[in-house]
C-alpha cells in the first residue's frame, strides 16, 4: 500500500475484485469530488475482510471495519459540552452512521530511537500529534518535501516499517485539574506513584501563546526562597525567571528544594520538574518533600534518564501548562526546572536524528531561544 499513485489514478484494495456497476460507482464518486476523470486499479488484499480501502494520492477512504469504528471513537471523543453527558452520548450513538470521508494515511519510512520518518502525510502541520498503528502517538518535529519527521512518545519496537500513520488534526496536551497536587506525574501527565488515576479537569496544550506585555501584571511582589543571602541581595519577584548557574555539587538543587519548603502557608502551587534524573534522587526528593508537609501544594514531573529523549524534551512542556491551568486559577505557581542542560541534551539528541543543522557543540541554533 505504499507505492506511489498518479494524479488520475486510485487504489482499491478489497478481498474481491469489485463489480462494474461498483467499479463506475467508485470512479464517478472520485472524479466529482476532484473534478476530473479518475481511473479505478484493484488490488487484493485478503486482511480486508468485507470491507475496503480506497487510496487516492495522500487520501484514504477507509472503509474496513477498524476505519469505521475509529470514526465511532472520534466522534464520542468529540462530544463537549455540560449537562447530561451520559444522555447526550445515547443520542449520538442512536444517529451515528458511518460516512465516507477522507483521511490522510502516511507509512513508516524508517523508525528507530525515538525518531519515525513518515511519507504520505502532505497536508500535516508542525507540532501536530499522530497515531501509529499500533496506537503509539507522537508529535510532529520536521517538515520536509513528502516527509514529515515524528518524535515517539512510546516505545518505537511497536512500530514498523510501511506501517500505516493518522493524523489527529490536535496538537499535544495532558490533563491538568486540582488532583495533581501531592502527585508525581510522567510528561504525559500519567501518574507514576502507584496511588491510582487521577482525576482530570480537563485538557490543555502543552504550547499555548505567550500573553502579550500589555496583559502582564507588573512585578511588585517577592517570592521568598528563605535563604537571606537571596532574598537580601539578590531577591526574585513573582512573575521572574531566574537561572541557578553552577558546577556540579554547588547546590543549585538544594536552592530550589529550600524555595518549595519555604512557600508553606503562603498560597502559592509548586511545580518540580526533574529532566534527566535517577529515579532514586527523585524518590528521595518525594520523600524529603513529604516529610516537610510540602506535597501538599507540589507536583512532581518526572522524565528520568531512563526516559526516551521525546519524553525528556516535552517534560518542561508539560510542567508549564500545569502551572498555566493554575495561574488561570488566581493562584502563584513556582515551577523549577532541574535541569536544562540535561533537557538541552535531549533536544540535540531530536535535532540531530531529525538531521537538522548543528551548531556550537553540535546543539541546534535554537536551542538558545528555546531556554529563553
């Protein structure tokens, strides 16, 4: 199924040779949704069972029975709204029929750490979230002519060569919502503390625009760290960025541990988002947190070294859009990132495999803009 069709020539993959009458049909549905003569080529398929997929160019009509029970999925998926939702998903159901629409299908190229290289997928965008075939998602990294470059946010032993890819049409996010306070969470906001699922306020992106300068509040207002030393002679307001630079073993990590415990009782979500580390120093730190009382007001983002380099690059992303949903809120969010150099690491690691241009040390030009 991956060989490359003309422009006036489609694909009918089917257990059984079609009819005339629907070979003609099949043609005038074509040419009248294109606007010129299609030509109709068969081609056996025995997987297929009782159904069909009709391939013309980048678009696929599938017709088989996981096509038409994933436009099912989609469609309970898109239910939103408030009120009776159970009522509302009867009602759906009951009026849901099958159509025919077209769906833009690529194949795997190649696949391997982390990176998959699809072809087929013309009409696809940056930063756009794909489903492979086995049900692996992942994010749309690299534009190129009839290719597109794919981080994988899964195991990549799943997938295969030639295996067929979907678009979402959505761009990535993870559940955000009050119950992630006291949790230690994935970059894909899964928990991975072993106390259960955790309920979910809703969705938001893991990239959102920043707000304009107008919309910003002024900077009037100190975040103490509890270290005087800080807070005397160097001292960060709220709403401040603020890089901790050092060798190794100065105590950057200990700086930001003291800042979280110092914002007991003072209303304000803490957001830790550990890049690249052991597991053991993050069950260490959990424990450190715990022992204080402050995992009442903390959320842990782990994406440990044992971690695909993906997971590790939407890890900061991701903490982020949990600190937007609670700014929205009305409340202070500290997020810290520990570390980015490790982060950075893992994006030279992407940018590389996606065969971008290196820079300095072989890190991508904006890696730069990226941290600021």
């Amino acid at each position: 199924m991956s060989e490359k069709l003309t422009a006036d020539k489609a694909v009918l993959y089917a257990a059984e040779a079609p009819s005339d009458e629907q070979r003609s049909g099949f043609e005038a549905f074509l040419s009248k949704k294109k606007g010129r003569e299609i030509s109709l080529e068969w081609k056996k398929d025995d997987t297929l069972g009782n159904g069909f997929r009709l391939c013309y160019g980048s678009e696929v009509y599938d017709w088989t029975t996981e096509g038409r029970l994933r436009q099912f999925v989609d469609m309970i998926g898109g239910l939103t709204g408030e009120g009776d939702v159970v009522s509302l998903v009867r009602e759906n159901v009951k009026n849901w029929k099958p159509e025919a629409r077209a769906a833009e299908i690529g194949h795997v190229v190649t696949v391997g750490d982390g990176i998959a290289v699809v072809s087929g997928l013309d009409r696809a965008t940056y930063g756009e979230i794909v489903a492979f075939e086995c049900g692996v998602k992942g994010m749309i990294q690299d534009l190129r002519h009839g290719e597109v470059g794919v981080i994988i946010f899964g195991d990549d032993g799943e997938i295969t060569d030639d295996s067929l890819v979907y678009r979402t049409g959505k761009t990535a996010g993870i559940p955000v919502g009050e119950a992630f306070v006291g949790r230690v969470v994935n970059a894909l906001g899964e928990p991975v503390d072993g106390k259960g699922e955790i309920p979910a306020d809703g969705y938001r992106a893991i990239e959102s625009p920043a707000p304009g300068i107008i919309d910003r509040q002024p900077v009037d207002k100190p975040m103490e760290t509890g270290l005087l030393t800080i807070d005397s002679m160097f001292p960060v307001g709220r709403g401040q960025r603020e890089l901790i630079i050092g060798d190794r073993q100065t105590g950057k990590t200990a700086i930001a541990i003291d800042t979280i415990l110092n914002q007991k009782n003072k209303n304000v979500i803490c957001i830790y988002v550990a890049i690249g580390q052991k597991a053991s120093s993050i069950a260490h730190l959990m424990q450190n947190l715990t022992e204080n009382g402050a995992m009442e007001y903390t959320i842990i983002v782990n994406a440990s070294a044992g971690e695909t380099a993906p997971i590790q690059f939407i890890a900061p992303y991701a903490g982020t859009a949990l600190g937007e949903y609670f700014m929205n809120t009305g409340r202070d969010v500290l997020i810290i990132y520990d570390d980015l150099s490790k982060h950075a690491i893992a994006y030279r690691a992407l940018s590389l495999l996606l065969e971008r241009s290196p820079g300095r040390e072989a890190y991508p030009g904006d890696v730069f803009y990226l941290h600021s």
